[in-house]
C-alpha cells in the first residue's frame, strides 16, 4: 500500500472506537455512516436533477457477481432475514435483490457501492510516473442533459475511495470482535491478518447455497448474536 493510499489517524481510530459485543457498535456505526453517505448523495445529485434519469425499476447498473465487505453482508442478514429464508434470488445476469419489476429488495439496507450509482464519479490513482492523475465516469444513460463531465467542478462529482475507507475501518473492527486477538488497525492498513473474504450478494440467500454460486466464491457467515427480521 503506498503512503498516499493509506487510511489517515482518523479511519485507524475509528476502527478502534467501534469495537463491541457481537459486532453491534460497528453495525450501528454502518448504518450511521450509509445514512451520512445517503445525505452526501442527495446534495450532489441536487445539482444534476436534469441528468440524472435514475429510478425505481432502472437497473442498469444493478450487476450480477457483487460482492461486499462481511460488515455490510452482515447488515443485510440480520435486517432482510425473511427474504433469505423463503426468497429466491433473481436470475443469473442481474443482482440477486432485484425483483421481477427490476426494484431493489434492499433498498434500505442496500450496499454503500450501491447508494452513489448513477452519479458523475470521480477517481483518483496514481499513473506511470506516480503522480496522482483521476478518472471519470458516469451511467451512459445519464451522458446527456448536463455540461462534460471534465468541465464538472470537483464538488459535482462523487469521489470515490473516502467512505470505502470508512467502510473498511468498520469492517476491521468488525472482524476484530468475531475474531478476538486481531487487531482492526492491522486490518485497515493491509498488515497482519490476510484480508476477510467478500461476500457474494447472491450467497447471502439460502436457495443460492450448494447451487449456483461457486465454492470458491462463497465466505462463511460470521457469528451473529443480533436478530433478524
């Protein structure tokens, strides 16, 4: 991990501050950090409203084989249960949340990944030479009715790698509760403990398992002491 793609004291810190019993405090920290990334959103796509062609049943970017940190895998288990249970997932090619209409079962408890879709993004990475050079990008549905996206002020574009950050922090201490003697700052930073598995969306349904999703792509749910739905 090169320096500049390192978590700041403040991500580290807050791996630490959400240790607790089963994993409830970095849960409700998810939920809160979701909330604040819903609220972000909102702000930008204010700005784009005559662009933006995004709504119930729209599923373009609703892709099949994703797949999440265990944290938000866990989110979906403990709040969409009933749906696990008795459901069945939408056929290969397209998520497994959506319904026949082409809306998202989850909507609630859906993905972070899944709550910016849509937006004009921006990412930023490193070239050849090292320097930090970016990259954007937007749903090809929403192309038109707006200025290019290089003519974007930076405040106009989602940037994507902060909250992904945040979300790892989470997803450390998280696994750090489950698996007593880690340590979530090693986890956030890349050392010590080998990455936790992600999670296939698909997976998370009880009729997915033992058939479509491949053995090497499935990761084993982690105890549980909340409830359900």
């Amino acid at each position: 991990m090169s320096p500049r793609s390192r978590p700041d004291d403040r991500v580290v810190e807050a791996a630490e501050a959400t240790r607790g019993p089963g994993g409830e405090q970095a849960l409700a920290a998810l939920v809160e950090l979701h909330r604040e990334i819903d609220e972000a959103v909102a702000q930008v796509a204010s700005r784009h409203a005559g662009r933006l062609r995004c709504g119930r049943g729209c599923a373009a970017c609703c892709l099949d084989d994703l797949t999440v940190r265990p944290i938000e895998a866990e989110r979906i288990r403990r709040r969409q249960g009933r749906l696990l249970r008795e459901g069945s997932p939408h056929p290969p090619g397209a998520c497994a949340f959506l319904d026949d209409a082409g809306a998202c079962r989850i909507y609630e408890d859906r993905p972070s990944v899944c709550r910016s879709q849509g937006l004009p993004l921006r990412v930023l990475f490193e070239d050849e030479a090292d320097e930090i050079a970016e990259r954007r990008d937007i749903c090809p549905l929403n192309l038109e009715g707006g200025p290019p996206l290089e003519a974007l002020d930076e405040t106009d574009c989602w940037l994507v790698g902060p909250h992904e950050l945040r979300i790892a922090a989470l997803d450390a201490a998280f696994e750090a509760e489950l698996r007593p003697g880690s340590d979530a700052s090693d986890s956030v930073l890349g050392a010590g403990a080998d990455e936790p598995a992600r999670v296939p969306l698909r997976s998370l349904f009880e009729a997915s398992r033992g058939s479509d999703v491949p053995e090497s792509s499935r990761a084993s749910r982690p105890p549980s002491a909340g409830p359900e739905r």
